[in-house]
C-alpha cells in the first residue's frame, strides 16, 4: 500500500458533512453556520418532531429522512447519500465545531492516515459527563486489545474517503457504527489516527451520553462490535487508498 499523492494547497478540497439529527432544531443553526464554503452538510432526520428538517432545508442543507431508529442508521444513510471524495462526520448537537474538518480532510488528502478521528478535550465543566468519560476509557482499552490502535477517544467527529468506507460494509445500525467502522478499518489494513479537537457543552440533553441508561446501552452495542469476528480487507480498501 502506497501513499495518497500529497495535495495541492492551492486546490481547494471539499467534503460532505454527514449530521446525524433527531431533534436538533435549537443547535442546527450555529451547526450549519459553521459548515467549510462550499461544502455540503447532509442532514439526517432519524424521526425528529421538532422540525429540525425544515429547519436544517432553510439553512441550505441536503436533508434525508431516515426512519430506522439509530444512531448507525443515520450515519449509513448519510453515507449512502454523500457523493464527495471525502466524508465527515460530526454531531449535530452544537458540541463539535465543523469548521475544524477541513485540516481533518487535508491531512487524509496528503496521505497522514486513511480515517481521522477527533479526540474530544472538554472546554467546560460538565460538557463530558464522568459516565460517558469512564465507558469511552473502558471501550478504547477493549479496542486496543482487539486492534493494537492506541486510542483515547471513539469520537463522532471523523473523516474518510467515501469509497473507502462503503468498502467497509458497515452492518451496525445502533451506538456500535462508529466503533465498527474503527476496527473494520484497522482490520482492512487503513491507518487510523486521531487529533485533538475542542469540545462543548451540547445544546439540550443528549439521547446518548445525558444518563447512565444511554451510555450503558452503547457500551453494550460496541462490545458487540469488539466480539465480531476479524473480517478480512476488503479488495477496494487497498486501491482506494493507494491512489
């Protein structure tokens, strides 16, 4: 496997920000605010009665309805719909800045790594709560002994090449996507790195990480995701990575 060709600086690079949403009115404006000229937010409706889409159509976002609960089926069906070179991930909860995902971009484009995660550092007391801090150590410990990555953080925030990650074939549709797509990668042979990004208190309560509840239920979806069976590289991974 060879590097990616280094990019141009002077050629602007673009992605698509996949947002999964469900109830998310009140942070959709300062989210898409946010979001890098000329790239294109995809706004994924898990079932919100708030009217987040038509707010997230107002605010100039591609907007897609997706009815399967789930936070893995918002994110799939973000990816499905994205058409640029690159992909990225973020919260829609005003928690992570998308302004930070062009560098994310341009370091996968220059050949760094293949699937960048941002490693979250709280800026304010309380926007990490203890239980949510203590299942991610525990899961990254899990993950280290399952890939041999020495990551802290199993972060939302994430960039990738699109055909990269559809080569993955993603099959968790709960909490356990972005810890599939992680190891899915390690296991495919692409070089996953993560780099430091700010994080904020999110707009309302989260439908995840807010209670013990939430937070225990993912950790049991991505300890299912750790008791897969390795799968072998998938044949487009290499090629796509190696252009």
């Amino acid at each position: 496997m060879t590097d990616s060709a280094p990019a141009d600086p002077a050629d602007p690079i673009r992605a698509d920000i996949v947002l999964p949403c469900l109830d998310e009115a009140e942070a959709l404006p300062r989210v898409l605010a946010r979001v890098p000229e000329g790239w294109r937010a995809i706004v994924v409706d898990n079932g919100s009665t708030d009217g987040s889409a038509a707010v997230a159509r107002s605010l100039g976002a591609s907007v897609v309805h997706e009815p399967r609960r789930g936070f893995g089926s918002a994110c799939h069906a973000g990816l499905l719909a994205a058409e640029a070179e690159y992909v990225c991930f973020c919260d829609c909860d005003g928690s992570l800045d998308p302004a930070l995902l062009p560098g994310f971009v341009r370091r996968i484009a220059e050949g760094e790594s293949d699937l960048l995660l941002g490693r979250r550092r709280p800026t304010a007391r309380g926007a990490w709560p203890l239980h949510a801090r203590l299942g991610n150590v525990a899961l990254s410990g899990m993950l280290r002994r399952r890939t041999g990555l020495r990551l802290h953080d199993l972060g939302p925030m994430r960039a990738a090449r699109r055909e990269a990650l559809l080569a993955l074939d993603l099959t968790d549709r709960r909490s356990g996507y972005p810890l599939q797509m992680v190891v899915r990668a390690s296991d495919a042979g692409l070089r996953v790195a993560e780099t430091d990004v700010p994080y904020l208190p999110r707009t309302g309560k989260s439908k995840v990480t807010g209670t013990w509840r939430g937070t225990w239920h993912a950790v049991r979806d991505m300890r299912a995701v750790l008791r897969q069976p390795r799968t072998p590289a998938p044949w487009g991974v290499a090629a796509e990575v190696s252009r």
